[in-house]
C-alpha cells in the first residue's frame, strides 16, 4: 500500500469516528432512535474529518488515581522481575526511544479493538531506519477479545481511578464525555461497544501524533516528556514514588498508554493469534525507558489499575 493510498483510508476511517462522535456528544451515544445499536465509526471516517482544536492533535487523557491507593509506592525488589536490568547503551536517544515505544503502545492498544484494524505506520521520513529495524521480525498483532459488563455494573466516580480507560473521552473532538460519563448514563446499553468507540478515538489521535513525529521529527507531546526527564534529573532523590510523582508520570503520553494497556489486559478473555504475538520488542524499550528515567516503582502502580 503506497503513501496515498494508506492516508485515504486513514481519511475514511476518521469520518467515520467523527460522526459517531457527534452522536455520543449530543447524549445519543451508540443507541438509535429504534432502540437499536449504531455500528461505532471506522478508523477511517474518524481521521477524515479529524480538525483538532488545539495544536496538540493527541491531547493526554487526564487520568486520575484511586483515592483509596497508598500515598507512596515500593521501589520493586531487587530479586523481582521489574527490576531486570537493561543495558541503557543499547537504548536509541530519547526521541527515537519516544518514538518507537509510542508506535509500540499504538500497536499493542490496537489490539483491543475486536471489530476492527487499526491503519499502520508505513511511511516516516523522520525515523525510517527505527521503523524499520523495529518492525523487523516482529511478531503479527493478536486480537484480544476484552468482558468488561460485570466491571461495569456499579460504577462511581471513583471507579475513574481504578479503571483508567473510563477517563477516555468518546468524542473526536473534546474531552467530554468520557467512556465513564456515558456508561454512567446509558447502563441499558453494552459497555463494549463504548469501549470500542473510546479506544478508536484514543487510536486515532496516537496516530495523529505519530504522523506528525514522522513529518517533523517532533511533536507537543514529546517535548513534553523532554520536559519529564529534565525535571526528574534535576529533582533527584526529591522525585520520590508517591502519588505526586505519579500526577507528574501520567500527565505525558508514554506513562498514561502504559496505565491504559495495563489495565486493558487485565480484563481480557481471549486471544487469537500465535502466543508469541505477545512477546516484542515494545517491552525492550518500554521497560528500558522506565530504567532510564529511575521510575521502576511505576510497576506498583501498573499492578494496582483494571482490578
């Protein structure tokens, strides 16, 4: 598929997303006037029409935390898996790191839409050579079939903390509602298709911003997670595992897809495909970047979200 072709069906896919934004927007969500289900948009429709407002194309769901959580987190054992270490000289620069685990966290989110493909990255003059060396070998994606209606039985606003893919908004163009605002609203209708809808919208914007990285070589969002690691090296120690230091991790892109995904796969079922399509290089670089900004007592954390 050649350049053209790929934004073309990038395009159809976001209006599609689009349109069915405007819907869940106007409180209509998925639920016709018949009562019936609407079919959730394609990727293509959604990218076709998708004008952010701000500059920032992929604006960082804003997630918030159990209020019933610790205030501090154990640094991880140094017998444990977490603490593996990773030869930080084998790592790419921190934009190419920023880069290639995004993509990777854009793949792996993809996973989790059942109805659908999510478009692929095939042209990045900016980091070809990382793209390429990084799809060498990989393994093909799975599909993960995900239950959430038990979940979602008796929700609350604090379940917002507990389940961070209800922070996600399930419209093209704002931040409200979030999966949480409609579920909450709309019990008589499954939550998967909600689902579905919010992590569409969540993917297409990654897209958008790995497109613009593949353009420009940058992006609003990478400068600030620049930003993160400047102020952790000059913090030191004073950058302690607590809940203000994890308010600061979840405000940039990379911290929030890891929060998104960790509990995203505690709620799956089923998956289809070759076991090893689990397994990639994701992890690699993930987990190298984590070890480079000294924040292992993270996976605390991860372990605690989507019970």
């Amino acid at each position: 598929m050649n350049v053209w072709e790929s934004r073309q069906k990038f395009a159809h896919y976001l209006l599609n997303v689009t349109q069915f934004s405007i819907l869940a927007s106007l409180g209509l969500g998925l639920v016709s006037c018949a009562g019936n289900y609407r079919r959730p948009e394609s990727f293509e429709a959604k990218m076709a029409r998708f004008q952010p407002k701000n500059t920032n194309p992929n604006i960082v769901p804003k997630l918030e935390l159990d209020p019933a959580m610790p205030e501090t987190f154990r640094r991880p054992s140094s017998r444990g898996p977490a603490s593996h270490s990773i030869d930080e000289n084998k790592l790419p620069s921190n934009k190419r790191l920023y880069f290639i685990t995004l993509y990777g966290q854009y793949r792996n989110i993809s996973e989790y839409v059942d109805s659908e493909k999510a478009p692929d990255l095939n042209h990045c003059p900016s980091f070809h050579s990382s793209l390429v060396s990084y799809k060498e070998g990989l393994p093909p994606l799975t599909n993960k079939r995900i239950s959430i209606n038990k979940r979602y039985t008796s929700i609350t606003p604090d379940s917002v903390g507990k389940f961070p893919e209800l922070a996600l908004p399930v419209s093209i163009d704002s931040e409200n509602p979030r999966l949480y605002d409609v579920i909450a609203n709309h019990k008589e209708v499954d939550p998967n298709q909600y689902l579905t809808q919010a992590l569409k919208v969540h993917l297409t914007k990654t897209y958008k911003e790995l497109e613009e990285l593949c353009e420009s070589g940058s992006s609003d969002n990478y400068y600030n997670y620049e930003n993160l690691t400047t102020h952790i090296q000059r913090k030191g120690n004073e950058f302690r595992p607590n809940k203000k230091s994890l308010k600061t991790l979840l405000k940039t892109t990379l911290f929030s897809n890891m929060t998104l995904i960790e509990s995203l796969n505690k709620n799956v079922v089923r998956k289809r495909g070759p076991a090893s399509s689990n397994v990639g290089p994701h992890k690699f670089y993930q987990e190298g970047l984590i070890q480079k900004l000294g924040v292992e007592w993270t996976h605390s954390y991860f372990k605690s979200v989507g019970r």
